[in-house]
C-alpha cells in the first residue's frame, strides 16, 4: 500500500468509509467497489478501503474485535502475534519488573497493544515507514505508547530509559518465502541477542522451526500451540525466564472465549528422561505439536502414563485411556482408541477397507515415505463409512493403525 492510499484512509471521510463498509465477503468485493465508484468515491480510497477489510477480516483469527479498528499490511498479519499469546508476552515482562519495553520490529503493533495493554510504558520502532504510521494508528488509545519510523538496533537504550526488549525478527522474504535460516532474519538473530548484555530482559520470537543446536543455553526457549497449530518459538533472558534456563512447551486451548494451558519443561536432571518403547495398546496418543517442537515427548508420555511406539516417533500407546486434564489444563495430547493393527500391506489394506464400506479416509503418518495423497489414491475408498488411518513403525516396522478419536 503505498503513502498517499494510506493518507486518504486517515482522512475524516476514508476512515468513515472504511468502518462503515459491511463485513467483508470475497464473492461481493467486485460488486462493492463498483457500488463505490459509481457512487463518486475516489477509486484509490476505494481499493484501499476494501483492501483494508479482507485484511481486517484474515485479522480476526489473530486478533478477535480489535481488528476491527486497526490497520494492517499483508505482511503484518502474517507475521502479527495472536492475542492470546501476546498477552502471555505482556505478563512475562509486568512479572519481571519492567516498567518500558522497547518493540524494536513492531510490525502493526500487535504486541506492543498488548504490552501497553497492561500498563508497560512502550517504545516501538518499525524500519518500514507505512508499517510504523499503521502501528502508530492501531497505539492511538494508549498514550504511554510511542511509535517511530526507525531502527530498533539504532535505539540508545538506555537513554530511552528501556528496561525491557522485546523484537519479532522478519522471517519471510519479499518474495513470501519463509526464512529458516536465523542470520537470514531481518534483523538478524546474532544482532538481537547481542542487546542482553545492555538489557537483560530480553524476549525474541523466532520461527517454531528453528533447530535446537545453537540455541542459547543462557536462554529458555519456549515453543507455543494455540489449538493445536504451532505458532512460534520464544527466547527468554535474564528475568523474564524466572524457572532459568531450558526447553519448554506451552500448550492453549481456546474455547467459548475461555482458555486453558498447560506447560511441559525440560531443565535439570529431566531434561534426558528416557521414555519406555512398547507394543502398540488399546489407546494412541498423539503429542500436541509445540511438544513435539521442544522435544518433550517423553515428558507427555510420563504424563499419559504410556509408552513409545518407537524411539525416534511421536506416538505415545496406553493400555487404558490417560486420566483427563485437570480443571483449567489444556491437554498434551489428541487421544484415538486403537481398533485394528496390521503390517503395512496395500493389498490387505484395501481389503480392509472394502469390506467394511469406507469412503471417508483421514491419513495420519510418522515414519514413513508413504504419503496420504499418493495412498488415497492406491486405496480408492468407496462407500458411506469412515475411517482413520495411522501409518507408523511398530518395532521397527512399517503398520497400520485404524483407530477412532476418543471424545
């Protein structure tokens, strides 16, 4: 979006248009703003306005009713935190004593909203000078939050009175393409982490796929699900890791606007637990994601009170189904009753599979070069009946495993 779209926007008459446009629906975007242009509205104003509500809309997901008065950028909703997530954020550095962070890559000020929220003094910085005005208008109600087009790593911290830093380096090109390689981040990652030694509270977020080797060891690293879905990885320094340094998984759960958590770590005499390997049991379990990420599959085993399928696989197996979260808990894992076990045969698979009339197929898979497209169409299901498989090694071998999600 270029300067002069975003002007006409935060004119008295564009914001009025764009908050008053109906929810955003992409089957009537064409037939609206051929509505607005004959309506006399400015055609740059009126794709800005629309361009506004799809993203607004994406938003949602993120965001909830805030998005409905803010301004983003493509890139900025990809890359903006989830509330729920950037209010955990805001609560590590409130219980750490910090009284100003500086958000040195603020994007459209997601968690700087979220840290001025809960009464932070905020500093944030934006290289990018439409990102930085947007962020500047989604900070509006919160006078104890500044925005400048800058630098972050320019800052004089502590002239700036900074106790606190938080930064979310860009991991996608301009292209789109995701960035795995952290001294590809902009900024790059080595460039952040050198700000401890002047500021000690110091929080990154960094992609849910970076590897453990070269991690901090002064730092906890904490990978966050929220539903299911991986949604980053967090490094913590100095005060804001007050359980000290090491791996950890924290596990939300959203639901009827409540949510519920549950935290895995590995530090100290833990952090080498050894899991038991066994035979496959009535019930399978599989570990939520960001469990998975930090490397805590044995911590959830012990948890379900199970054992492995394999070493090196993410399924944990039980005799007796796991005992539920406790109230306020998110669980650790997805729980299946195991119905049928079998060695991996596409002949007697598709047996099976005819015999009992199933049409409907989820294909789950760890372990093996099969792919669930390519097996879909090998097996051609027919019939009413529905069915999960999990393809899996069982003692070192490739099986199938038809199983129902437990309720």
């Amino acid at each position: 979006m270029d300067p002069s779209s975003v002007s006409k926007l935060l004119s008295p008459d564009g914001w009025a248009l764009l908050n008053s446009l109906p929810p955003y629906d992409e089957k009537q975007a064409m037939a609206l703003s051929t509505r607005l242009r004959a309506a006399g509205v400015d055609p740059d104003l009126a794709a800005a306005a629309l361009t506004q509500s799809r993203l607004r809309a994406k938003a949602r997901t993120k965001l909830g009713d805030f998005a409905d008065g803010m301004l983003f950028t493509p890139d900025g909703v990809e890359q903006a935190t989830r509330l729920v997530v950037a209010a955990l954020h805001a609560r590590r550095y409130l219980a750490a004593g910090v009284t100003k962070v500086a958000d040195l890559t603020s994007g459209i000020g997601a968690d700087a909203l979220a840290f001025a929220g809960v009464g932070l003094r905020v500093l944030a910085t934006d290289v990018d000078e439409i990102t930085a005005a947007m962020a500047t208008v989604n900070l509006r109600h919160f006078p104890e939050a500044e925005v400048r087009h800058a630098d972050g790593l320019a800052l004089d911290l502590a002239a700036e009175g900074v106790d606190g830093v938080y930064a979310d380096p860009a991991r996608r090109t301009r292209g789109g393409r995701r960035v795995f390689d952290p001294a590809a981040y902009a900024p790059p990652l080595d460039a952040v982490w050198s700000l401890r030694s002047q500021v000690p509270a110091l929080g990154i977020k960094v992609g849910p796929g970076i590897p453990h080797q070269g991690l901090p060891e002064e730092a906890e690293t904490q990978w966050v699900s929220v539903d299911g879905d991986v949604v980053e990885a967090g490094l913590w320094f100095g005060p804001l890791a007050p359980d000290g340094p090491g791996r950890s998984a924290l596990v939300l759960a959203t639901s009827g606007g409540a949510t519920t958590s549950r935290e895995l770590r590995a530090d100290g005499a833990g952090a080498d637990l050894v899991p038991d390997v066994g035979a496959v049991g009535a019930y399978l379990y599989e570990p939520d994601g960001a469990v998975i990420r930090a490397g805590l599959v044995a911590h959830a085993a012990a948890e379900l009170g199970g054992r492995l399928l394999d070493r090196t696989i993410a399924y944990v197996t039980t005799d007796q189904p796991a005992a539920p979260p406790a109230e306020g808990r998110a669980p650790v894992a997805t729980g299946y009753r195991v119905l049928d076990v079998m060695p991996f045969n596409l002949k007697r698979l598709k047996t099976y599979l005819r015999e009992r009339g199933v049409g409907r197929l989820t294909i789950k898979k760890r372990g093996t070069a099969v792919t669930p497209e390519q097996l879909r169409a090998q097996l051609a299901p027919k019939g009413d009946a529905e069915a999960t498989l999990v393809l899996t090694r069982v003692g070192g071998a490739q099986h199938v495993l038809v199983v129902e999600p437990l309720r």
